[in-house]
C-alpha cells in the first residue's frame, strides 16, 4: 500500500509516516514508480509495526528507545533465546509501568474521596508510590 492508504491504515499522519522513515523505525519497499522519488511501499508488518511504535510512545517510550527495541529484535529475530530475553524484558518494564499507573490511579481515587469528604489530610502520592 501506498502512504496515503498506509496512513489511514494507521491513523498516523503522513508526515509522521515519513519522520518514522527516516528515523529509521519502518522500512518501506521501494517501488519502481515515481522516478527520482520511488514510491514507498508498505505492507501488513510495517502497519502492524506502526501500531506497536504507538502504543511504545504512548508508555512514555523515545522513538530512540524504540528504535533500539526494533533493532535489536530485528537483528536476533531468528535467535529464539535472544527474542525470549527481548519479550521477558520488555515484558519486565510493561509489567513496572503498570505499576507505576497502577500507584496513580490509585492516589487520584484517593483524591477525589477526600475532595467529596473533605475529612482528614489530604492522601500524599508517596503513600500509593
């Protein structure tokens, strides 16, 4: 597929499909059209990457990191203990900011009773860290 229907697909800007580009997180086949500037071709792992990449940056995640993880899977992805030691790590850090949202939820419910009430100390952040 094509940008234009590659963004649709994805939800992302074409400028942002193009920044991915360069920055190296998807790699696009070059197409044959287009003369000095060949098409970008993208298919169903590209779309499935772009999703992935999406949900990283939304975790608080830099395209530098992210652009990391890519590499490294890529690099090793026939590697079967390699891929296990990438998804049990990167399971690991899903697993502490989960946590970490888990502890802020958690104090903003607390605010919001003690704001209802109005009883007591206001609830500390730490006390939910």
């Amino acid at each position: 597929m094509l940008i234009a229907e590659f963004a649709r697909e994805t939800g992302l800007p074409r400028e942002t499909v193009r920044f991915y580009v360069r920055r190296g997180l998807l790699h696009p086949q070059q197409g044959i059209k287009g003369g000095s500037r060949p098409y970008q071709i993208f298919g169903d792992k590209d779309v499935e990457l772009a999703r992935i990449i999406r949900v990283h940056q939304a975790l608080g995640s830099s395209l530098s990191e992210i652009g990391d993880m890519i590499a490294d899977y890529t690099q090793d992805a026939n590697n079967p203990d390699r891929t296990r030691t990438l998804l049990s790590d990167h399971i690991a850090r899903l697993e502490q900011q989960r946590h970490e949202i888990d502890g802020m939820l958690a104090f903003l419910r607390s605010k919001l009773d003690w704001m209802a009430q109005q009883k007591g100390q206001p609830p500390k952040f730490s006390d939910f860290a």
